[in-house]
C-alpha cells in the first residue's frame, strides 16, 4: 500500500520519503497537564481563573510517580520527537510557596525526561489555583505583594528555565499566562494593562539567558467567569512581545471563534524569529477538547509546513479532557498533531502557490481538492510502522486501564 501511495504523490510532485524523514524530526511539546486534570502536585487544587476540567473518568494520576508512569505509557505510543511541557505547579517534594522554586524541585523531572529520551523540556509558570491570586489577579493586580509574589514566582522560573535548558541541551520555552481578568464590565480597562506592562518589564530585566530561554506571552479572549474583561489580550501581548523583542504564544482557543490562527501564523512569521503555539480544539469557546485531525489543525499544519516555519513555530499542546481515558486523549491529540503535519508535507506547496501566484484560482482550487483523496492513510501507516507503531493504541491503553488505573481507588 505505502508503495502504491508513494507512486501517486510521486505524480504529484511529492516525495513520500522526504516527508517522513522530515516529520520524525518536528518536535511536538507535550503538556504534562492532560495526566491530572490539571491539578498538579504542589497542592493548589484543581484548576481555577478560568480554566475547567470536566469529565471524572477513573485513574487520575494523582501523585508524582503515577503521572510519571502515565506520561512513559502515553508517550511510549506517540511517534516522533517529544518535548515534556510542564507548569510550575508540578514541583516535586517542595516545601517553599512558588515564589520561592529551585531548579531541584524539578529535578526528578529532569532525570526522568532524559530516562525517557525526551528532546527537551518546555516551562509554565503557574499563576492560578493559588491563594494569591487575589480577586482574580495576580501580575496586573492593585495590590504590590500580590504583584511581587507572581514576579518572584516567573524570576524563579526563568532560572529553572535556564537549568531545563542546561540540562537538556536544548532551549527552554517559558510561557506566560495569567488569569486576569473580570466577569463584568470594568471601570478601568487601562491601569490593570499597564502594571501588568510594568510587571512584564520587571520580569524580562531579571537578566536571563535569551540563548537557552525563549520568553512567550499568551493573550486570551475570555476565560469562565472572566467574560467580560481579560488583562492580557491579543491587542497588549502583541504590542509588548514586539516591541520586547519576546515571543507571542498563539493558543487557539483563544480567539473569537471565526478568527483563525492558521491565519495568524504567517502574519506572525513576517516579524518574529519565533512563534510558539498551544494547539487545542475549541468548541464554542476556549473548551480545551483533545486535538482532532481536522481543517484548522491541517491549515496550521500548512502554515508551519509551507512557509519552510518548522523551526521558527514551537509546537505545544494544550488540551485537558477528564471525560475519557486520559492517556488516550493525550495519544489522540499528539497523533493529530503528527498527522496534520504529515499532510502538509504530503503536499507540492510550490506548484500550489505557484497557481496562486499566476491567478489561476480555478486549478488551485481542484488541485487542493484532490489532495484530499490521496492515500494519505497509507503514508501514515508506514511512518507509524518506522517508528515500530502500529494506527491501534486503544487496545494498549485498554490492558494499562485495566491493569494499572483501575486500581486507583
Ligand atoms: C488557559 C491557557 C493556558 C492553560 C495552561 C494550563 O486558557 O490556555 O495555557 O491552558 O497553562
Ligand atoms: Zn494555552
């Protein structure tokens, strides 16, 4: 089948071993969050300033050594180059509050990306499920102790950051997000923007390392019970990251539901060196669902693909289902990922612009809609099979519930 397929993109133009070769090496960073409902192991609770985990499916991981055995199943059955992106609040044994986190608390995490062969490991700093987190806010919040604990909590991480990135020999992202917002409308919309700006600035001349650590901002539209108002919106964290010379993090599910990152991309890319993405699956709004081999994941795909952005766009994911096998969910939406990136390989993009650029929008249009029928399926089966995979990870997944996550009472 993979050589009968080979033949018809050939005819294509398109060369099927290129792009297999090329796709094992796009690393994907996989959020370790997925494991545990986002919940984490530094005792803040489940997940607040508004982010919802829904479902209670059995076998939450719920301490350090299970999510760990979790993340080795799960990663174990996703093909390709694998970064582990983890949020602050997954510190191990620490006994200090977040401001206060040293790179050993993270430690084990360190020694158990390098067991599993991990390519890197991603960092979030955890500004929700806290008590300081007053009021809905932390950076952009009225109240200097609660802007100096969420400062010293990012200084600590971009140290951390350094440490991942020493360790692992690889560049760190740290991605900044916040819950800041208001459910209704504000009296000011201004002033909290511009002590978050103030904090932003504080944090940045911490003095990291810019060669092992890449700073991303991450805007959002709305969040549950914070609809009305959000601190750190597109419009802000656009404006900053240019003119800080810092990186944008897009998340799709933070847009309004016909805007399209596949779009923003390229936009992006004509200013930026780098653009880092939470690839997630909204449904009606920010719902975090598990990554699904769809058009808008195909379309981002495209964009990285096309635009020769393999490099320059940071692939993380950002989903958390608790409605359904965790560790599944996970799988589904890496594969996703791999598949949608596959596809765009699987595609001639230079005679395609090329009818674009001759105006000849009648052929661009059948073209594109043929490729659709190709035998993708068959390219895919043979990359699952070099990476000693097989399309079923159901049936592993079944005996690992059975054996392992039922007996998590
Ligand atoms: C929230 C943001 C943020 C979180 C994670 C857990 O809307 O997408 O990235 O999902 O940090
Ligand atoms: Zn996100």
């Amino acid at each position: 089948m993979y050589n009968n397929a080979k033949q018809e993109y050939a005819m294509y133009g398109v060369d099927t071993e290129a792009a297999l070769n090329k796709l094992k090496d796009i690393p994907v960073s996989i959020h370790c969050w997925q494991g545990d409902d986002v919940v984490g192991l530094d005792g803040g609770g489940a997940a607040s300033g508004g982010i919802q985990t829904t479902g209670n499916y059995l076998g939450r991981a719920r301490n350090f050594e299970e999510l760990k055995a979790d993340i080795k199943k799960a990663f174990e059955l996703m093909p390709g180059k694998k970064r582990l992106n983890l949020h602050a609040s997954y510190a191990v044994g620490a006994t200090v509050d977040r401001d206060k986190y040293e790179p050993e608390h993270f430690a084990e995490w360190v020694k158990f990306a390098k067991e599993i062969g991990l390519q890197g490991i991603d960092f979030n700093p955890t500004m929700f499920s806290h008590k300081n987190v007053k009021d809905g806010l932390t950076l952009s919040s009225p109240d200097e102790t609660i802007r100096k604990f969420w400062f010293n909590h990012c200084k600590a991480c971009l140290h951390i950051a350094e440490y991942f990135a020493d360790e692992m020999k690889s560049p760190c992202l740290v991605n900044i997000w916040i819950p800041d917002g208001f459910k209704d409308v504000p009296a000011d919309r201004l002033t909290p923007r511009l002590r978050l700006k103030d904090s932003l600035d504080k944090i940045l001349a911490c003095g990291y390392d810019r060669s092992k650590v890449i700073v991303a901002v991450e805007s959002k539209v709305f969040g549950i019970g914070v609809e009305s108002y959000t601190v750190g919106s597109n419009e802000f964290y656009q404006n900053y990251a240019a003119k800080n010379n810092i990186c944008c993090l897009l998340d799709n599910g933070h847009y309004h539901p016909l805007e399209y990152v596949s779009d923003k991309i390229p936009a992006l890319l004509a200013f930026y060196d780098k653009v880092a993405l939470h690839v997630t699956r909204g449904v009606r709004w920010d719902s975090d669902h598990v990554v699904l081999f769809e058009d808008e994941l195909k379309e981002i795909a495209k964009e990285i693909v096309r635009n020769d952005a393999t490099e320059k766009v940071i692939i993380g994911l950002d989903y958390f289902d608790a409605s359904i096998n965790r560790l599944s969910a996970w799988v589904t939406g890496q594969r996703a990922m791999q598949k949608a990136l596959l596809y765009a390989l699987l595609t001639n993009h230079s005679e395609l612009k090329k009818l674009q650029d001759n105006a000849d929008f009648t052929a661009l249009m059948v073209k594109q809609e043929e490729y659709k029928t190709l035998p993708f399926g068959a390219v895919w089966k043979e990359y699952l099979k070099r990476e000693n995979l097989s399309e079923d990870y159901l049936t592993e997944i079944r005996e690992y519930e059975n054996k392992v996550l039922k007996e998590r009472v």
